[in-house]
C-alpha cells in the first residue's frame, strides 16, 4: 500500500458562516461581507446570495445590482480569525500532519491510518466533530492526493462529504470542466478553451509535449492534474511569506502629499504588526495602481529590519521612483517579504540605540491602548483630531 | 616583436596581478594584460580603473614595444602547458599575437595598446615604509568588517589613520567596528585615507609573510604600494569616513573576563541553534556567571550553555549576531578576552587581554535589541 490518503477541509462559506453564527438573523439570507462603498469588493457571500451570481472579489457595486436586498456587512476578522483558529487546533489535535492552506481550509495527510480506524470514518468523526464543536458548517474531501480531494470538497460543497476511491480519480475528474482544477485560472482555461477543451477528460488525453509547447513548465503539471497525479506533499508548517497593507481611495488622486503621508501611516502600522509577530523584514514593495487598473510594483531588498525610519524612507523612496507619470491613483499598497524571525540589530552610526528603546515604549503603549493610540503627526486627520 | 619567456614564470606573474579584472568590465579592453617590452623587461599591467597592478619578470628580447592580450585566454593557455620556454611573435599592424610552444601554435587577437587606460604616477605624496608582516596583518585584523553596502561608500574600505606616533585601520559595517592600532608604523604627518576592500583584498593575497618592506605612497586620491617586483595603485574612497571615534562608548563598567578559545566554542555550538539567517544569541550575566543561550522558534531549536567566567558588573541579558561575535573572536589570538559592556542597547567591546608589544586591537560590536516585554 503506497498510496496515500489525503483529506482537503474547507469551511462553507466561513466568514458569513461566522456570522451567521454571531447573529442567528442572517441564516437563510443573503448576506454579502466585504467593503461598503461602491468601490470595494466582494470578499464573502452566502449561499443564497450566490443564487444571485455574487460571486467572491467582484465589485460591490455589481453585486448590489444582482442582489438588492442583499445584508451587506463590513466583516470582522479578528473574529473570523479566532473561529479559525478553534477549527485548526480541533484539527490538528486530531490529526497526524495538517497543513493550513489559508484561513479556512486544511489539508491532513492520513497515510498508515487504515491500520487502526479506517480512514474514511475517522475523518467523517472528526468533520462531525468540528461542526459539533464550532456550530460551523465545514466540507470534505477523501482521496490519494491534494488536487482531488480540493475538487471532491469543492463538487460536495456545502455541507458535504466525498470519498473518491483509489483508481476511481480520472473517471472522478473526467466529466469536470477544466476550471475546476485549482492549478486553473481565468487565462489557462481560456487559452484551453480555444484549443477546444473544456472538459478534463479531454485535458487529460492531450499530448503532453503539445502542453509543454504551449503552457511551458507549467504544462506538464496541467497534464498530471488533470490525470489525478500530484505528488505535493502536506506540509505541516507555512512560514508567513509576506505582510501588506493596501488602500483603495473613495476617489482617484493625484495628491503626492497625501500619498507621502499615507504611505507612513501605512508603513508605520506595518512596522508594528512586524514587531508585534517577532519578525524583520529584508525586502519591501511597493505598489501603485492608477485609475486605469494598470498596476505597477517595484521592490527593494534591504538588511533585515523592523524598525519605522528605515522602512518609512525605504517606502517613500520607492514611491517616489515608481511614480512617475503624474497619473490618477486608484490603490496604493506596501508589502514586507523575506521576513525572518529577529530581533532588531542596532547601528553604530544612526541614532538607534534611542529610536528602537523608543518604538518598544510605543508600541506597549499601542498594546494598551489600541494601535491609534499613538503615531506619527502626519497621521493625524486634523477635522477629527484622531490618528486616522 | 618577438619575445621568450618561461611559460611558468609567466603564469605565476599573470596570476598574481589576474585578480585585479573585473568579470565585466566597463570597458573591454581591460579584460586584456598590457604587456610592455622593454628589451629584456616584461612589464605586465591588469585595471579595473580602480585599481592597477603591475609587475615585472626578465625575458629574451630585443624589441621594445607594446600590446594587449585577453587575459583570460592567455591564463587558460598558461595553465594547460607544461612547463617551457615559450615564444610571443606580435604583429604591430593587426595586433595579432602567435604564441609558440614545444607543443604548437596558438593565434589570438589582441588589441591596440593605446586604448590601455593610463596609470596614475605617484605625485606630491607622503610615503610610508611598512614592513609586509605588519600590513598583512592590519589588513587580515580589519577586513572582514568592512561593509558590502554600496549605499555606504565610506563603509566599503579600511579608514587608515597616519599619524607621527602610531597608525590606526579602522574598519566598520555600522553593525561592528574593529580599531588595529600599530605604534611601529608612523608618517611625518597626520593623514588619513580610506582604501577600498578589493585592492585590500589583492594586496593581501600577494604580500609576502615575511619582513619584506613595502613602500607605501599616499597623494590625496590614489594610493601606491610596492614591493619585490609588484606594484599596486588604487583609487581611494572619496568619502568622509563616520566619526567612529564618539561610537566608542567610554564608559563600561561591566566587564566579563574569559578563555577566549571556550567562547568561541560555546559560541559557535549555541548558534548552530540560533535562527539560521541571523544568528542571534543571547547572553546572560550575573556574578561570575554567563549563560548563552539560542533559540530558532520557526523549528522549535533551542540550546543553551552555562560557562565558567569572571564577570564584575550588574546583571543583564543582552543580545548578539553570534556570526559578529565569531568571527572577531576567531582573528584574536589572546588567551583570555574580555568583554566590557555599559548597558543591552549599547555597545559592547572586546578586547585581549595579552598584547603584543606594538599592536593594540580593540574590537566593538552593536547588540540587538532584546524585547523587554513581550
């Protein structure tokens, strides 16, 4: 017995299920969460509101007009990422190796499980279990690899649970249209689309040096999935790759003061986040979209680092670099890379020895009193008297 | 032009003035040796614009005459070759040079001498003998604090100190600083320079270990040395080099005295625990009482070590890069070390405790800063 047993979890719907559960009204109704102006997006629906075709990351505005009546939250995700962590630790007490894949679904390498329980009934126990415990609705998906059982979850979804038998997984993805494999996205399965494919099957009677051709590398990994083979491993720990902020104005801008400032106050709260994790970063992007969606990133590698004056010009130098063009601004962002876990090194010849004592002072003011409660005075909006 | 020469005296001058050119030259023709004839004198000279070296070897002939050849092909010829007499036969029109050997004939291009960048000649300057013993070691003591930041030009050479009494190398990447003060090494006048680390770098692995003197010529932009038949010019670093001196705390009342060999080697065990990227390490002090100690959260690592010392001051806990502290500890020589210190965010100093008679090291490195809270 080689082969291994792979379960993909995924939460249904997590944010409006948290919210339904936090308000027993919203059940059975369409709820939408994500920002409230026309400008913002989409970033969770409820089922019913999918009925509607709102669908996840589509603008606001477009999903009011396809569901009027639609509940429209803000969304809370400290909550959401407490109730996360109550499904991940049920998960992982239970299971031999989990790897979390997002916030809302996991994946468990089950492989020698059979000898003592039997795979398939000790992972509906422990879906039972979870929705027993967090009153949330969760799914799953039971098979040899990651790639079938997401597409098992996924084809059950919501509220379901699928064992797709060993041998059984090319008949399983056959008769999917290509778009259902992960590795798939909106350009892949258009370019496959005009080669005539719209069906796995298809995909996976394709010559692969014709996908190599066309695809390059990724080609041979298009052809394997949609033959049911993928050899990635569950991994049981996911170092945090990056940290960003990002801010989408009410109205387009081409106010480079306004930028500036934002850009510290972004960086600023940033940095405190960085702190607040144990981390340094050692490499910050930068990232500009203008009003005509074209988005622009430049990036800069620097000695690993937490402290606010050094990322703070870093930020506004590589502003400074990237725009250029006098444009209309639509999103700007920041967003730290390569962080490792350290602790801040101190110079000979900048005033560090002052300046990081002082940002450890603020920053257990910030933990007191809340991340506003102190900051740079460019952060301060003057009509409110607050640090915005 | 025809010249002989001996085909292994040839590659071990090539060889010592070959690390001077650049992978990727500005210009091409520095991808090339300037060979000078000058009679029975092979003059050959490699640049990268910043620096230049040049050496001398005897051959068999009775032309003058110039040409560039590419060093690389030369090099790799050289090095396939036994040993031999071998002849250079140039063509002055076409720069075509014919090497022949017991072996056969190799034909490569060379190029038009001319577009050779010139040489800076040594003008209005103060010169400085230094025996090549004592420059090595300022050089092998300092290098390897001298910064890779390009954004900190002044950090990216050695900052010499001339002075009538005593001579100081001072070399710092903002995070660590190294002061090798020689009192046998004097000029006429105050001076200071800062040399960049590649021509520190080359000059090292070519200066003889034994007392061989090496002249050393400062104008206000170059720096010359030589010594046995090499000579070496570099630019300096036109930049003001960082107060280091205000940098070095005063006072430091907190002085942990210990076997410098057991440091280390406690030092490089805990950091094999420390967070691979920054290798920061932790230690604890209290009466007559050290303890290191790592851990690399991310895996789970941890280790910690309790060693026998002398420690006179308050308690505390401060934090370092263990890779700073290694590699400082590894270029003394001391028996016993001692390490002072004032406070966890300010610097700590190293310093020997046996000095050698005209040689005074003093080594300081920046903490991290611990989180207090948290």
């Amino acid at each position: 017995m080689n082969d291994k047993a792979i379960v993909h979890m995924d939460l249904d719907s997590f944010f409006v299920g948290v919210e339904q559960l936090r308000d027993s009204q919203l059940v059975g109704k369409p709820v939408i969460i994500g920002g409230q102006s026309d400008r913002g997006v989409v970033s969770a629906c409820s089922y019913e509101a999918r009925k509607f075709g709102v669908r996840s990351a589509m603008p606001m505005k477009l999903a009011r007009q396809l569901c009027p009546d639609a509940i429209v939250l803000r969304g809370d995700y400290d909550a959401y990422s407490s109730y996360s962590k109550m499904v991940t630790d049920i998960i992982t007490e239970n299971a031999p190796v989990v790897e979390k894949a997002s916030i809302d679904e996991f994946y468990l390498d089950m492989t020698g499980m059979e000898r003592f329980f039997g795979t398939w009934k000790f992972a509906t126990e422990l879906r039972q279990k979870v929705i027993k415990e967090t009153g949330l609705s969760i799914s799953m998906g039971l098979s040899i690899n990651k790639t079938v059982s997401k597409v098992a979850t996924n084809e059950i979804k919501p509220a379901g649970q699928l064992f797709i038998e060993t041998g059984n997984e090319r008949n399983f993805l056959a008769p999917l249209t290509v778009s259902k494999i992960p590795l798939i996205g909106n350009v892949t399965s258009q370019t496959l689309r005009n080669m005539g494919v719209t069906h796995v099957g298809t995909l996976s009677q394709m010559p692969l040096k014709l996908l190599e051709k066309t695809f390059g590398k990724i080609g041979k990994t298009l052809w394997e999935r949609a033959n049911g083979i993928d050899f990635s491993p569950v991994i049981p720990f996911h170092e945090q790759k990056g940290m960003s902020k990002e801010m989408t104005f009410q109205q387009d801008t081409t106010d480079v003061n306004l930028l500036n400032n934002l850009f510290i106050s972004m960086t600023e709260q940033l940095c405190y986040d960085l702190r607040k994790s144990g981390h340094c970063t050692g490499c910050i992007s930068v990232k500009v979209r203008y009003s005509n969606f074209d988005t622009h990133t430049k990036q800069l590698n620097i000695p690993i680092t937490s402290a606010d004056h050094v990322l703070i010009k870093a930020s506004l130098d590589l502003f400074q670099k990237l725009y250029d063009r006098r444009l209309l601004i639509r999103l700007i962002g920041i967003r730290f890379t390569k962080l490792v876990r350290a602790l801040e090194q101190l110079n000979l010849f900048d005033n560090s020895t002052k300046v990081v004592p002082l940002y450890d002072a603020m920053d257990r003011i910030r933990d007191k009193y809340g991340s506003d409660a102190i900051g740079r005075a460019v952060r301060i909006d003057k009509k409110n008297k607050r640090i915005s | 032009m025809k010249f002989v020469v001996s085909s292994s005296v040839l590659l071990k001058q090539l060889s010592t003035v070959n690390g001077v050119i650049a992978n990727n030259p500005i210009v091409p023709i520095l991808e090339n040796f300037l060979f000078q004839i000058d009679q029975t004198q092979l003059t050959v000279t490699a640049s990268d614009l910043q620096t230049v070296m040049i050496t001398t070897l005897a051959v068999e002939s009775s032309d003058t005459g110039a040409i560039a050849i590419p060093a690389r092909l030369l090099l790799d010829t050289l090095r396939g070759l036994p040993d031999q007499p071998i002849t250079f036969k140039v063509d002055r029109d076409t720069f075509g040079t014919e090497i022949i050997t017991e072996n056969g004939r190799y034909k490569l291009s060379g190029e038009n001498p001319i577009d050779f960048p010139k040489v800076p000649q040594v003008t209005k300057s103060l010169s400085v003998q230094i025996s090549a013993d004592i420059l090595g070691a300022a050089i092998a003591n300092t290098i390897f604090a001298v910064s890779n930041d390009d954004l900190r030009p002044a950090m990216t050479g050695v900052y010499v100190q001339l002075s009538p009494e005593y001579t100081n190398f001072v070399a710092t990447d903002g995070h660590r600083l190294i002061r090798y003060k020689r009192s046998d090494v004097k000029s006429e006048y105050d001076s200071t320079m800062i040399i960049p680390r590649k021509a520190l770098n080359l000059l090292k692995s070519s200066l003889p270990s034994d007392d061989t003197t090496v002249t050393s010529d400062f104008s206000s932009s170059n720096a010359f040395f030589s010594f046995n038949n090499i000579r070496m010019i570099c630019r300096l670093i036109d930049e003001r080099f960082p107060d280091y001196e205000n940098a070095i705390p005063q006072n430091n009342p907190n002085v942990l005295t210990i076997n410098r060999s057991e440091f280390l080697g406690s030092l490089k065990r805990i950091s094999i625990y420390s967070n691979k990227t920054t290798h920061q390490i932790r230690l604890k002090l209290a009466k007559n009482d050290l303890v290191i100690s790592a851990e690399d959260l991310d895996y789970s690592n941890e280790a910690n070590e309790r060693l026998m010392c002398d420690y006179d001051g308050d308690e505390m806990e401060i934090g370092f890069n263990a890779k700073f502290m290694v590699e400082m500890l590894s270029n003394l020589t001391s028996n016993m070390i001692s390490l002072e210190m004032s406070q966890p965010n300010r610097a700590g100093l190293i310093i020997p405790a046996d000095k050698k008679a005209d040689e005074d090291i003093l080594m300081l490195v920046m903490p991290v800063m611990l989180n207090t809270y948290a």
